[in-house]
C-alpha cells in the first residue's frame, strides 16, 4: 500500500479526530485508488483510533466522507469487496441469539 499525505495537490486528513494530534505522511495508507478518488485508512499513533476515508476529486473540487473505525488495514481491504449483510443475515444473527441467549449472556 503507497503512503501519502497529498491527493492532487490537497493536504488531506490532517489531524486525529479523537485526540487532535498530527497525522504524518507515513501513517496514511491508501487502500485502493482510481480516477474518481481514493479510500484511505489512517491510525493515529498517539491514541490508536483509526479511521478510513473515501477522498473524491473532480471538477468541483475535493468531497471526502470520513469514518472513525476498529478496522485495521488489512481489515479494509478484506472486507471492502465482500457481501454487504442482508435483512436475512440480520434476522438469522438475531435469532441464534435469542435461541442461545442464555449461553452468551450468563457466563
């Protein structure tokens, strides 16, 4: 994964969201990139939080979505490609749960 702390000229992702301390250019990895942007993940190295960021540049200029995560790197990239949860996933989840509610919750 490439490191950076420039996309196109623009400074990006500057500052921890947790704990407000600097990010360095070697704490930024760029997960995946194209022509319409780029999905980032950085770890602050003071407070551990992570984040990932979607960075878009077009015409109108640079739009990015940010997301304070558990996620490690690696993380993103196995999950990026994978099958988004369905209703079903969700009802099935809930079920085993409530089925074994007793072997989860009374340990």
């Amino acid at each position: 994964m490439k490191e950076f702390e420039y996309i196109d000229g623009v400074k990006i992702l500057s500052n921890c969201p947790i704990c407000n301390s600097h990010y360095h250019a070697n704490e930024i990895h760029v997960i995946e990139e194209n022509s319409n942007g780029h999905l980032l993940h950085v770890q602050c190295k003071k407070c551990k939080s992570c984040v990932i960021a979607v960075v878009i540049t077009n015409n109108m200029g640079v739009n990015s979505i940010t997301l304070i995560t558990d996620l490690d790197s690696r993380d993103v990239v196995k999950f990026k490609n994978s099958e988004p949860i369905s209703i079903n996933d969700v009802l099935d989840l809930h079920k085993e749960l409530v089925q074994n509610e007793k072997l989860i919750f009374n340990h």
